[in-house]
C-alpha cells in the first residue's frame, strides 16, 4: 500500500484546485528532506509539477519551489531541462512584466544550468514582449531582464539577482564566453559589459555571480586587450574597486592608480563577502597571463590594493590568491630588467581566520528553496 506521503504526492494532479493547492504547499518540505517520494512511475510527479508551474499563483509558486530543490538532482535536472518545450514555457513565463513568480522562475533556469547542453539557449530564438524592447535570442532577453531587475524598473515583484548565477554557468561553454564578448546587433553592446556595473550593487547574489561570470569569460585570453581596453569592456576599475576599502596610500602610488580609486570617501568598504573579493582576485590572475596584463596591473599600481586586501581580509583562501598574485607580478620579464620595483612578497601573520560568510547562493552554485522564498542556497560553484 502506498504510504500517506506517495498518497499526497498523487494529490498533485487533482482536478479539484484547493486540493492541488493543499498538496503542494504541504510536499514543499519534503522535496529537501525525501525527494525520493517525487520519483516514482517514472517521475510523473515531476511531469505533473511541470504543468503547475502554469497554475494559479500560489499553486505555481509551490510547485516552482519544490522543482527548485528537486533540480539538484541528476536524473530530475536532466529531465527537466531536456524538456524544450518546458524550457519555453520557463522562458515564456519569467519574461512576462506580470509574472509574481519571476524571481522563483529565475532561480530554476539558474539550476537547470547545470545540464550542460541547456547552452543552446545561446542560440535559442523566442519572440520578446513588447515591455522588454529586446530582440528575438532567448539570452538577450534573459540579460535584459537581469539589467531592468536592478531597479525593478520591468517586474514590481522581480529582482531577477538569480540569473547571475545562470550566465555564470552558461560563460563556463566556449559558446557561452564568445556571447558575452560579442557586441550584439540590437544594440551594438558587449553583453559582459551589462554585467560589470554590478560588481558593488548591493545584492550578494548578484555580485556573486556577475563576479563568476566576469572570471569565467576571462578564461578568453585572446580577449584579454579588449577586457584591458578602456574603449571596450575596460574591466579593471570594475574588480578593483570592489576589494578595496578607505585605506590611505602613499601619494606616488596612488597618483599611479586608476583614477576611479583615487579620493575616494573615508567610508569607503570593500566587500563584505571575502569570497567575492577571491573571485575577482582570481579574474586579476586571469589577466596576467599576457604581457600586456602584467604590465597594465604593474604601472597602475595594483600591489598597494592586493597588499592591503591580503592584510586586513582574514580569509585563508583570499591570501593564498594574493600571494601567487604578488608573485607573478614580481617575476622578472624575460631580456628586462628586474620589474619588483617597491613590491615585496606578501607574507601571512598567525592570525586567527574567521569562519566563512553567512550561507550564501554562490555564484552558478545551486539555488534551493523552503517556505521562505528569500533564503540563499549555501552551495559552491566549480569553475571552469
């Protein structure tokens, strides 16, 4: 005999609508702690979930939810993001100004990511609401969307902060990374270039995934003049400023620095997230890969604000990037003269590490749901 939870589960394709609703609301739970019960006859669980994801609101919104947490599951997350034609009603539904759950919507598409071949919505063609004043690519219209979230200019319910997370996984594909470094016809933009205005907004999910997205496509090394370049994509103030806080520098380094870090107010503070500062970091090491990064980051006095990060951010793995950082920047070019200059290696004190952030959605990690609809996902994301 099926247990009283396999026999909830069958209530989720009830015709009656306040039986629906009572089913899901009370099933959200147990999609984190037995996801096992949503598995049965072949994932029909699954299937009739993805019909509520175009029900009433709050059935819709349960449904989102507990297909949120389902997702980070393999056999599930490949079920659902083969599906295409579920996919377009995704698409469909979070693109719509009216949308309630916008925001939900765009933390399943961010874990639906995590199937690799769902990068063929790089390519996908939809038509776009008129609101949008997009074009007709799926990710163009995503990207836009991510853009007029930030001052909830487009859906007065919607952030859509999670889509970070799913341009981050997408710039992880060599078709994901060419995307964002092509300027696009409708509007003759780089796409990465709407992203790096986000690196100090006030949302830790959004700086964390435009922060994996930006070191991702830095993986492009041929593309590394136009990141350097201050008439394209002019990348450096954007990961500078992030990690550095009000401390005060001796005039000759700071006359050398970017002229956006200098003078800049005494409440002046860094990240608080020290793992968006490593990431950032990481995207600077990118960079020194080619000659013309290292010399770039010498002459503009990049030492002082990675000396200064790796001495006041007591975070194990943030120093460690630091101090390979350093190094690089340190070693002598081959036919030049020493290049150290006023550089010293930077060197760990015995201090006392503090734990790590408060749980957080990392950056193309996975997003999971309860009742709250607020709360962050506390998984990690893995780089390309």
């Amino acid at each position: 005999m099926p247990t009283e939870l396999e026999e909830l589960v069958e209530f989720i394709s009830h015709g009656n609508t306040q039986v629906r609703q009572l089913a899901v609301e009370n099933l959200v739970p147990y999609s984190l702690s037995q996801p096992s019960i949503f598995k049965t006859n072949q994932l029909l669980p699954i299937k009739d979930l993805k019909l509520l994801v175009r029900d009433y609101k709050q059935i819709a919104k349960d449904a989102i939810t507990i297909l949120i947490n389902l997702s980070t599951d393999r056999e599930i997350l490949k079920f659902l993001a083969s599906d295409k034609e579920f996919i377009t009603t995704l698409l469909s539904r979070v693109t719509n100004p009216k949308e309630p759950n916008a925001d939900l919507l765009a933390m399943l598409l961010a874990n639906l990511a995590k199937w690799d071949d769902l990068k063929y919505i790089i390519e996908l063609e939809r038509p776009a609401p008129e609101e949008l004043k997009s074009n007709n690519k799926a990710i163009d219209q995503l990207l836009d969307l991510f853009v007029k979230g930030a001052d909830g200019t487009y859906n007065k319910d919607a952030n859509y902060d999670y889509l970070a997370y799913l341009f981050a996984d997408l710039a992880k594909h060599k078709e994901g990374r060419k995307y964002f470094l092509s300027k696009q016809d409708y509007d003759k933009v780089l796409p990465l270039t709407k992203l790096t205005v986000f690196t100090e907004h006030k949302s830790d999910i959004r700086r964390k995934g435009v922060a994996s997205t930006i070191k991702n496509v830095a993986f492009e090394i041929d593309s590394h003049p136009d990141f350097l370049a201050e008439d394209e994509i002019n990348i450096l103030p954007y990961l500078l400023l992030p990690i550095t806080g009000n401390e005060e520098y001796d005039e000759e380094e700071m006359l050398d620095m970017l002229p956006d870090l200098q003078l800049l107010p005494p409440d002046k503070q860094r990240d608080p997230d020290p793992t968006i500062i490593q990431t950032h970091v990481e995207t600077l090491m990118l960079l020194t890969q080619t000659r013309e990064g290292r010399d770039r980051m010498r002459e503009i006095k990049v030492y002082p604000v990675i000396r200064e990060t790796h001495l006041r951010v007591e975070h194990e793995d943030l120093r460690e990037v630091c101090e390979r950082f350093v190094q690089v920047l340190m070693r002598d070019e081959e036919g030049e003269k020493k290049v150290d200059g006023d550089m010293s290696a930077l060197v760990r004190k015995p201090v006392k590490i503090s734990s790590r952030p408060p749980a957080g959605g990392a950056p193309g990690g996975w997003a999971s749901q309860e009742i709250d609809v607020d709360e962050d996902d506390d998984d990690k994301i893995v780089e390309v």
